[in-house]
C-alpha cells in the first residue's frame, strides 16, 4: 500500500527546488531539489509528476504568494493614485524580503515549461491588480494601450527598481518613491 502524501514533504520539496532554482537556474537536477529537500528522487515524482509540473506548481505559487502580498491591506477607500501606491510598496517589499523566490519566479518567468493554463492561473491571481491598472490608466496617455503592454512596463519598472533597492539599501525609500513616480508618469 502506498504512503499518504504529506503536507510537509510536499512543502520541502517545493521550498528546496525554490532554493536551488535561485542559485542553480532551471536546468538543475531534480536529484539535486530531492537532496536538498532530504527526499528521494522517487519520493519527488510521487509529488510532482514531471520536472515540469513542478515548475508549473511553484510558478503558480509564488504569482499567488507574490500577489497577495502586494494587495495585503489594500486601503479601498484611498484614491486610485494611493491605491497603486501601496500595491507597489508591498510588490517591493516581498520582492527584496525573500529574493530566493524573486530569482526563481524569474527564471520561471521565460521558461518554456510553464503551460497557458498556469500563466492564465497566475493573471487570475493578479487580477485586482490589473483592475487597479486599468483604474490607473483610464485617462492616462497609456489607456488606449494593450493592458499586456502596460503590466509588462510596470514589472520592468518594478524590476529595476528592486535591483537599485538591493544594491543600494540605505536608499531604498528614494529608489522605491522614484519608480513609482515613474510608473505613474507613464500610466497616469
């Protein structure tokens, strides 16, 4: 009779590819994820079907995780230009407090791997986000254009923004204030 999956070996084995994802790049081996998670490889199929699904999984999670940190209290009462605001405050937070899962989600960004299903997964958990783009740019020079286009200007953005916040933390504040003035230049 087969083991139960747990909860907890699932996690280890998500959390150690997350790991070695970041120092190694998509082309590590899963006996290396099973090592460092002190699993079987065996035991990481019984999980994951494929190296690609366990890309899939991992890349759905950390949309998820990455998404609902940036919404975390967002204040629906403040206006549009506050709203967006704490969004970014929060997207930049998650993303210089765990860079492990910044580089992955990077790396699984561009991987060939990640099916439509889980990329249209990930945009549903970043809907409100979306919404609070279009809101944004509505009278903006940037309403007519395609909202693919614009997410994609706000993640380059954010991305380089997150870049000088790590390589120049004690000016983290500035770096955060002078992307998101950029941002909102562009859309608003």
């Amino acid at each position: 009779m087969a083991k139960p999956k747990s909860d907890e070996r699932r996690s280890a084995i998500t959390s150690a590819a997350i790991r070695v994802i970041a120092s190694q790049g998509l082309g590590a081996a899963t006996a290396t994820i099973a090592k460092e998670a002190e699993v079987s490889n065996g035991s990481l199929f019984t999980y994951f079907e494929t190296k690609a699904d366990l890309f899939n999984q991992i890349y759905i999670e950390l949309k998820t995780e990455m998404a609902s940190a940036a919404l975390d209290g967002l204040p629906a009462e403040r206006d549009i230009r506050d709203q967006l605001l704490h969004t970014w405050t929060n997207w930049l937070r998650w993303a210089t407090s765990h860079p492990e899962k910044r580089r992955t989600l990077a790396h699984l960004d561009v991987c060939d791997e990640i099916t439509l299903e889980s990329h249209q997964i990930a945009s549903r958990t970043g809907a409100s986000i979306a919404v609070l783009l279009e809101r944004s740019r509505a009278n903006g020079p940037m309403r007519d254009a395609p909202l693919g286009f614009v997410a994609a200007l706000m993640g380059a953005i954010a991305e380089a923004t997150i870049d000088f916040i790590v390589r120049d933390p004690s000016n983290a504040p500035k770096h955060s204030k002078a992307g998101f003035e950029a941002l909102w230049r562009i859309v608003a």
